[in-house]
C-alpha cells in the first residue's frame, strides 16, 4: 500500500470517466481518500466504449518498462475481473480464448518463432498448455476448420483474452459508487484551476477544488488546457469497428492476420477490428469504406462471415502520444497535477495495474 503524502489531505479530482479513471478512482478510494470523477458524457462513452476489447501481450522479445508492466496486467486480467466482479455483484463477460495469427510472410513467422521460444521461457502458462507456439495450416484447419491459413501457418498464444466492455465499465462505476465516490456525468470540465503555479482543482459550471487532479480524458487530455499540450501532448486517432452475428459459431479463437482481428463473443456475436485514421482527428462519423474494409477482411479470414448480419459500428478515439510511450506522471511545471493517457490501443488491458501505478503516483511522498 502506497504511503499518504501529507500534501494530499483533500479531495481527488479525477477528469475523465474511461478505464483509467474509473479503475484509477476505486484503488484510491479503497485506500481512504475522498475522489470525485467527471466525465464530459457518459462513463466508458469514449475508447473504452468499444464493445469488446481485445487483450493480447506483446511480442515476448520486446523488452522494457512499458511492455514489462502491459504483460503484468494482462496476466493479472482474470482474477481482476473476478474481483471486481464480486465487489460490483455484477457479472463481467471474460474468455481466455487464445488466439491465432495467420502468418502472411517468411519474415513474420521466423520472428514469431523467436516469440514463442522467449515466451515458453519466461511467461505463465495457461490451462496447463504451452503459452506459445507455431502450427502448421493443417493444423489450424484441424482445430478451426472455417479459417483460410496460408501454408505457412501460424502463431498460437494461449495468453491471450477479451473483455466486454460495457459490462467492465458497470462494474467498475458500481464499486466506485460502493466506495463513496462522486460519479458526476455528463458534466464538462472546462479547465484547470492553476494559481501560483499549482493545480488548485477544476473549472466546470463552477470552480471545485481540489488537493490533486488527475486528468485521464484520453484522446482529449491536451485539449483540457496549455499546460498540458505542452507537458504531455496526446492526439486522437480515430478507430472504428464492427460486430457481425454469425448464423452460427464459426471458431472459437480469438484471429489475428496482419492488423486485422476477430473476437469470437459469448454471444456468439464477431467483433472486427480495427480502423487507425490519424488523419481523421475529432471526426466520429462512420464510414461505408471501413464498414466494408473490416467486413471484407473478416470474410477473408472465416469465408463463413459472408452471410453474417452486421449489428453495429463502433466509432472511437485512441490516445496516443508522438513517441508512441504513455503518459503516466506528475506534470512538473504544475504541482498536484497529474496525468494518465496516451495508452493506445491498450488503456483497457492496464486496468488491473493501472490503479495501483496511480496511487503510488500521487500517493507516495517525494524523495
């Protein structure tokens, strides 16, 4: 447990009601302190408003702080659902499906083959399966007969899960609730309150104060105030996709091929992932073209798809920054001002430490 700072002895301002504020929110209240959350619209109505999300590690021969600490939270994944789950009394729709990718060249599969040498070594195992391995496409024809491999076949990675999100978001808003937090939505802040330097609270109808802020309003984190586009920039990047509901289940694994992935549901709905459109900036509409693209690669993928009905399409912004690294620090040039964001396409999967880095953040006095 993270050490109270004696600078902190009032409220916690958190602005923005995503996966990080929220799950940010319920770790400082279990620890005692008073915490308010306001979000512009809806909680979970912005990134983590996708219907699903996809929960993968990254490659095992990637090395540093950011993976180490990504891959720690997704191992964490399952009995964070679990707790929470039965903190909220709410039921979360999870799946440690593993996944497949197809491989589509000679360099991609030797690189994965050094992947899954890595990740046999060093990462837990699951379902007392081999974490990694490459299969042939008599293989994957075997265990999923409606896929298209190539004969070049593909990686399998037992590691990997999904989340429905929606259901993540309930339970999260639940326990905050449980723990004494102000869930305040639909309720926009206009700015920061900084006098002589410091992070005082926030302006939304009225000025609130605030003994800290801690800004995690994702794709729209810079937008909040200059202090901010010059501390810590982070730009949207639209992302859009699409559920299919299939006649009938057509595989079980999550699938990947190129940037392209197939979330098999519960439900026995498809989730088909992703757009990225930097150039798109704030734009939420839908596009016919992505609709068609993501369709038309799923189809690729399972032929059986063709016949599916499309539900929905989801529009988003993924924040991210311009090194491609999160922002997760204090704002130096404003003390008591702290930031979370720029996590990408993986904000979701950071939930179960996310929380525990923020308090220690905020929480933990200065050397």
């Amino acid at each position: 447990m993270a050490a109270i700072s004696p600078s902190v002895e009032g409220p916690i301002l958190i602005v923005g009601g995503g996966i990080m504020g929220l799950a940010s929110a319920w770790e400082l209240s279990r620890l005692g302190k008073l915490v308010s959350l306001y979000e512009r619209d809806s909680v979970g109505s912005g990134a983590s408003g996708v219907p699903y999300a996809a929960l993968w590690p990254s490659a095992a021969t990637k090395r540093g702080i950011g993976h180490e600490k990504h891959r720690e939270s997704l191992w964490k994944f399952a009995d964070y659902v679990n707790r929470l789950s039965d903190a909220a009394e709410m039921p979360i729709e999870f799946g440690r499906v593993g996944r497949i990718e197809l491989f589509t060249s000679p360099d991609r599969r030797r690189a994965a083959e050094k992947e899954a040498e890595v990740a046999c070594r060093e990462w837990p195992r699951f379902a007392d399966e081999r974490t990694q391995w490459i299969a042939s496409a008599d293989e994957i024809r075997q265990w999923e007969p409606s896929l298209e491999p190539t004969e070049l076949g593909g990686l399998i990675c037992n590691a990997t899960a999904y989340v429905k999100t929606s259901e993540l978001v309930a339970a999260l808003k639940a326990v905050n609730l449980r723990h004494g937090v102000s869930v305040n939505e639909e309720c926009l802040v206009n700015d920061l309150w900084i006098d002589e330097g410091r992070a005082r609270g926030i302006i939304s109808h009225r000025p609130i104060p605030g003994a800290a802020v801690l800004v995690t309003a994702g794709a729209w984190t810079s937008e909040l105030c200059p202090e901010l586009k010059e501390a810590t920039p982070v730009i949207p990047v639209k992302g859009q996709t699409i559920l299919l509901r299939p006649r009938q289940p057509l595989f079980r694994r999550l699938i990947k091929k190129r940037r392209i992935y197939l979330i098999p549901t519960a439900s026995g709905e498809v989730l088909v992932g992703s757009t990225s459109e930097p150039e798109a900036g704030f734009d939420l509409e839908p596009t016919e073209s992505a609709r068609q693209q993501l369709f038309e690669s799923a189809c690729e993928f399972v032929p059986g798809l063709h016949d599916a009905e499309i539900v929905s399409q989801w529009v988003g912004h993924r924040p991210q920054t311009s090194t491609r690294s999160p922002h997760l620090t204090a704002v130096d040039s404003v003390p008591g001002l702290y930031v979370a964001a720029g996590h990408f396409k993986i904000g979701i999967a950071m939930a179960p430490v996310i929380g525990h880095q923020i308090t220690e953040l905020i929480l933990s006095p200065k050397s």
